[in-house]
C-alpha cells in the first residue's frame, strides 16, 4: 500500500505526465484488449468501396439528369458518380468531337447538355460495366445519351485506393503501435519523477529498490483495473491482453535504473 | 521527543559497539578524480557517538571524505571500514547534502514527509509531533505549508536538516549545513545536534567553514588542505 500510494501521489503532483500516463495506458489496453470490436468499427469510417474504372456521359439537358444520377448511383457496381460542371461538360464535348474530327462543326451545336462522371468499382467484370452502360442509356433513352469511352482507374484515384487499402490492412496496427509508442514515452516521463521521489525516500526512509516496488504496484493496478474495463464490450481478448502485461512488465524493468541526483540551483 | 531518555538497551548497544570498534576507520585513504587527487592519505577513526567537525577551505576535500564516508564515492586506495551494525541492526547513515535535495513543487512539509519511516514511529502523528517540534525549535512552524521553490535558502536548509533528524539516523553526516543560515540560528541548530548526539547517540559528522560558531563546542575536529588531513584535535583548542 505504501508503495501505491507514492505512486500516485507523484501522479497527483505531475498531473500533465500522469494524465498522459493514465490516457494511453486506457486507450492502449483497450484498443488491445477489445482489438475486434474496434477494429470493426474502425473499418466502418473508411469508404467501404475502392474506385475502379470510369466514363463520361453527355446527356440532354431536358432530361432529369439529376433523377438518372440518382438512379445509377443505386447500381451495385457503380461506385460514386459525379455531375459535371458546365465548364467541365464543355470540355469534355471538346474533347469527343475532337476525337470524332467534327471540331468544325462544335458552333453550330447546341450544347445544352448534362454531364456524368460514372465511376465503377474496383476490379469490376467488363460484362457488369457494359450492363451499368446499356442501363444509363435506357434511362436517358438512347438519343439522349452520349457515352464515352472506358477510362482505366487514374493515377490519383489509384493512390487514394492504394492509401484507403494500406489503412484497412494496417491502420489499427498502425494505431496500436502509435499508441505503445505515446505510452512508453509518457511512462518515461513519469519515470524521472518516480525515481526521483524514490531516491529521497531510499536515502531518508531504511527501505531499498522504492522505484521498482512503486512501478509494480502502480502499473499492476492500472493494467488490471483498466484490463477489468474491457469487459464492458464483451470478453476481452486474452491473448492481447497477456501482450499487453508482457509490454508493462518491461516498462516496469525501466524503474530499476539507478538515479543519480542532478544539482539544480 | 527531547524528554524521552535513551533506553538501557541503547546505551547497551553503544558500548559495544565500542568495544566491536569504530564506526569509520580509515587508513591512508585516497580519492583520485580523473588526474585530481581530491584526498591525500587520510588516517581517520570516528567513534559511535562522537561529532566531528570537518573544517578546510573550500577544494580542501571536505565533502569528497563526507560522500567516502557515505557510500556514495569509493576510494581509490587505502582502506576504508565502516562498521554496518548496531548490535543487531544495520546503521542507517542520513545526509544532509549541500544541494539539500528537496523537490521544489513539494511543500516543506511534503519534503519531510519523505523521513517517515513507519518502521521507526509507533503512528504517523508522532513522527508529525517530533516535525513540528523541530520545526518550532528552529523557527519555522508556520513556514511548512510553503513550497520549496518560493522559500528563501535559510529555511530550505532547515527543512533540509530536520528531514534528516526525523529519520533518527544512526550518523549525521552534513556538508556546510549553516551556510545559509546566521550566527543566532546556526547556533540553535548546533543546539539541536548536541541534543541528538546525548539523547540518542547519534553521530554527528559536520563539514563547515565557520570556525567561530564551533570551537565553543564539544567534538573532534578535522582540518584538511588540499586533501591532506593537516589537524586532528578537540574543537575547543582552535
């Protein structure tokens, strides 16, 4: 008790390190212990569909086209879709009449088009994109649409895809060593105060190894209280949880250091 | 705490200790630091109970033969003896050091708090009612609620040297104790040292630079110069 009780009386009197020390010590064996659960709901706020390939649409300006965006976004293999700006709509008519050698003819036409980006999913099969095609074209009616080529996946939506998959492989490792990192330095500030505190104690008290005895029983009792915490999503997992105890069990070996007393003036 | 006689038992104990032999002993004993010889063949014997002053300029050695007697430094050569017992139990050895080592967010009286051995004190309310008597002797009662880092250095030294009393060590070992303190209350903390010494038996080792305030007192005296011990003799003869 005596040694707890040091403990978190230098807790007390270096709030900030012992706050940090008290947040990552429960975020870190909660992340560990409830890893599933939280992974899970860690997967929920990233998109859950990556971008594959793409087209662009013109469509008369007297359909609804707001009504057909709607509808194609409905379609499972279709991952987002964009209504373009007139700016863009312009440009990109530039850009079919060009390849269609009419440019001579682009005054006279009336451009009084809507515009879609329709964006496929990743990877999907060449059949359900000409199926995603012919259904755009019923809904537009098929003068009322041109469709463009198939564009394959550009390079800024293949590195958004590549980032959104490096963070559902490894974002919640990623989180979990971020977070043994914050809790190892905030161990390590607490440590300087621990071991100061108990270097007066050893010198004026007939008691020895203070520093260690005082990490055991601090660590101990916020691993297992916080351990006891995680219950409240379920049955923790215990194989995490004996990571955790190995990683807090080292920090302890930390408080075995000998002190040697800095003069300040 | 001052009224209570010292047990037979203890007084036991101190002979024998005598007659186990004494509590430091050293013979030619030096203490090199890089190139800097800091101690210089130094033949010393400290009975238990016994206050010693510890008198030189400063470089002279003082506190590098108080941290040898300590533990904290080894020597180089020579021989060095330090009796660990008291009858049966270990001697405890507390420091009044010359950073005083108090932490300075702690108030004076959190600072003596770091004395209470519970092994020493039949409850925690006699250990405070020994901290406010000494801290009454010394002037300083209604000064313990104030941090360490807005106390000015005379009481820093005071709250310093009653935590070492409140430990009830065995050896006093303190580097320049009073040098921030004047002549009125150096006197009364010597007062309260000698008070100790009879009391409880305790050992007192005592490194300054005043030799006024000490020839008026009962004790050995050690005078050392560069590391050399150059005078051993009663304080009264200086």
């Amino acid at each position: 008790m005596f040694y707890l009780n040091q403990f978190f009386k230098i807790i007390v009197k270096a709030p900030i390190r012992g706050f940090f020390l008290i947040f990552f010590s429960f975020v870190f064996i909660f992340s560990m212990g409830q890893r599933p659960f939280l992974e899970e709901q860690f997967m929920k706020l990233i998109p859950e569909n990556l971008s594959g390939d793409s087209f662009y649409t013109l469509i008369n300006g007297q359909e609804n086209y707001l009504k057909i965006a709607d509808s194609m976004r409905s379609l499972p293999g279709v991952h987002k879709v964009e209504v373009l700006t007139e700016v863009q709509i312009k440009e990109e008519v530039k850009n079919i009449f060009s390849n269609l050698n009419m440019t001579n003819n682009l005054a006279q036409l009336d451009l009084n088009y809507a515009g879609l980006k329709i964006v496929f999913k990743k990877d999907l099969k060449p059949r359900a994109k000409e199926l995603v095609r012919d259904y755009l074209t019923h809904l537009a009616g098929e003068n009322n649409a041109i469709l463009g080529a198939i564009k394959s996946v550009d390079s800024t939506e293949e590195k958004k895809n590549q980032m959104i998959k490096g963070i559902k492989d490894w974002g919640f490792s990623i989180f979990i060593l971020t977070m043994v990192i914050f809790w190892f330095i905030s161990l390590l500030l607490v440590k300087a105060k621990v071991l100061e505190a108990a270097y007066l104690l050893e010198s004026f008290q007939r008691r020895s190894k203070i520093a260690l005895k005082m990490a055991i029983a601090g660590l101990c009792l916020i691993f297992f209280s916080f351990s006891a915490t995680t219950l409240v999503l379920g049955i923790p997992k215990i194989n995490n949880l004996a990571l955790t105890l190995v990683l807090f069990v080292i920090g302890m070996s930390f408080f075995s250091s000998k002190y040697h007393w800095e003069s300040r003036s | 705490m001052f009224k209570t006689q010292v047990s037979q038992n203890q007084k036991m104990s101190i002979h024998s200790l005598n007659r186990e032999g004494p509590l430091f002993y050293c013979e030619d004993l030096c203490v090199d630091f890089g190139e800097l010889r800091a101690l210089k063949n130094i033949n010393l014997t400290i009975d238990k109970g016994e206050i010693l002053f510890l008198t030189g300029a400063s470089g002279a050695g003082k506190t590098t033969l108080l941290n040898v007697l300590s533990g904290i430094v080894q020597p180089t050569s020579g021989r060095l003896k330090r009796n660990e017992q008291v009858g049966k139990k270990k001697i405890f050895i507390s420091n009044v050091f010359q950073d005083l080592r108090l932490l300075g967010k702690y108030t004076c009286e959190e600072n003596l708090l770091f004395a209470y051995d519970s092994s020493l004190y039949d409850s925690k309310s006699e250990f405070m009612t020994d901290m406010h008597e000494l801290a009454r002797i010394l002037g300083i009662k209604d000064r313990l609620h104030l941090k360490i880092n807005l106390a000015n250095g005379g009481l820093k030294q005071k709250v310093a040297i009653i935590r070492a009393l409140l430990t009830r060590p065995d050896v006093l070992i303190a580097d320049e104790p009073t040098s921030s303190l004047d002549s009125d209350n150096a006197r009364r903390l010597f007062d309260v040292l000698n008070l100790y010494n009879t009391k409880r038996g305790t050992t007192i080792i005592w490194a300054t630079h005043n030799k006024d305030l000490i020839k008026n007192f009962t004790g050995k005296i050690i005078h050392l110069d560069q590391g050399k011990l150059i005078y051993s003799g009663h304080a009264c003869f200086i």
